[in-house]
C-alpha cells in the first residue's frame, strides 16, 4: 500500500563535499525518463551558487538509464502508484538531510515526480521547478494541503513538445493553477529539451529564493 523506491545514495551527484552541505539550502535535481543522475547536473553552472545541489539517480533501470516509474500508457493507476513510490523514496532519503530549504527541479518524467514530492509534502519544500514535465493523473495525499499552502512552481514546456501526450499538458495547466502559485512559459519552437531562454528564465525564478553570499 504505501511501497517506496529507495534512492541510491552511492549514485548522487553533489556540487560540494560533504562536510560543506550542513545548515545549506538544498537544491535537488531529477532527471527524465531513461537518463541519469548527471544529465541535469550539466545545468549546475547555470544555477544559483548558494544551494547544494544534488542530482538523483532514478531507482529503476531502463535501457541505458534509469526511470522513476515504469511506463505504460493503459495503466494510469500503475502511473500514479510508481509516483508515489518514487516520491516516498525521495523522501525518505530527504529526511537523512541537513538542509535550510529544498528546492526542486526536475525534467519530464523527473518533473512529475517533482510535481508529486509537493503533492505528498508541500510544507517541505521551497519551491519546484517543472521542465517540459507534467501532473500525474488522479489523486496524491496532499493534495488539499498543497491547494492551501500554493508554493511556487515554474512549468517551462516547448510548443514542438511531441513526447509529452497533449491531453497530460491540458490537464496540468488545468490543476496547476489550483493548487500552486504558477509561473507558467511556454517556449516557441522548442522540443521536449530545455532551452537558453527558458534557462534565463528559470534562474530569474529562483534568484529571489537565494539572497546573494556576503563579500
């Protein structure tokens, strides 16, 4: 009933050794369907210096990579039981964390479970942001305490974005809206990928959670 993906921690990419993470802000990455743990670290450079970052591998093997749930199109409640499990083990390893605040930021499927983390335990996060990524179908345990809590997210998508299915996009910028304090880009052109701007944007986010280091 309530099954969870652990988080390997022996897989987890950090931009700072672990005796400079404590009493820091914690940033954690998590990356698409059949990727890994240093795709998204790739954008490290391009985020704020002030939180840790930690990129997650995914807990299930999938060809090359790894996945956060299994997918098969027909079965929703399948989709929505691998969330939730994926989003237990995530925070399950959070709790081992010495951390000011957490941020999210994940890609696609990684970003559904982004968007699952906040349905399961809104109160423990800053903010999530939401790359070409989507809001799993049917109900999560939260979801009424994250309607009252409304923390920030940012949902960034391409309009050439062909691997998410189009009804999943109506949906989600039906819910969204509901139950979180939305920014919203929707990005002319662009593929189920990140781009430059949208990178602008996404930093332009999380600047006003992150005040600039002293000296």
């Amino acid at each position: 009933m309530s099954a969870m993906q652990l988080i390997d921690e022996s897989a987890i990419m950090w931009s700072a050794p672990a005796a400079e993470r404590a009493g820091r802000p914690l940033l954690v990455l998590l990356h698409g369907y059949g990727s890994h743990e240093g795709d998204l670290f790739g954008l490290a450079p391009h985020l704020p210096l002030q939180p840790v970052i930690a990129s997650l591998r995914a807990p299930l093997r999938e060809g090359l990579g790894y996945a956060w749930y299994a997918l098969d199109p027909s079965l929703s409640a399948d989709r929505a039981d691998g969330a939730d499990a994926a989003a237990r083990g995530v925070l399950h390893w959070l709790d081992g964390q010495q951390a000011t605040s957490v941020g999210l930021l994940g890609f696609s499927q990684g970003a559904a479970v982004s968007m699952q983390l906040l349905r399961h335990a809104p109160e423990r996060f800053a903010y999530a942001v939401n790359l070409a990524g989507f809001v799993v179908p049917g109900e999560a345990p939260a979801d009424a305490r994250l309607a009252a809590a409304r923390p920030p997210v940012f949902w960034g998508r391409g309009t050439r974005d062909e691997v998410i299915p189009g009804a999943f996009v109506e949906a989600t910028q039906r819910w969204l809206p509901e139950h979180v304090e939305l920014t919203e880009r929707i990005y002319e052109g662009l593929g189920h990928g990140v781009s430059e701007p949208e990178l602008a944007d996404v930093l332009a986010f999380l600047r006003p959670f992150y005040r600039p280091s002293a000296g």
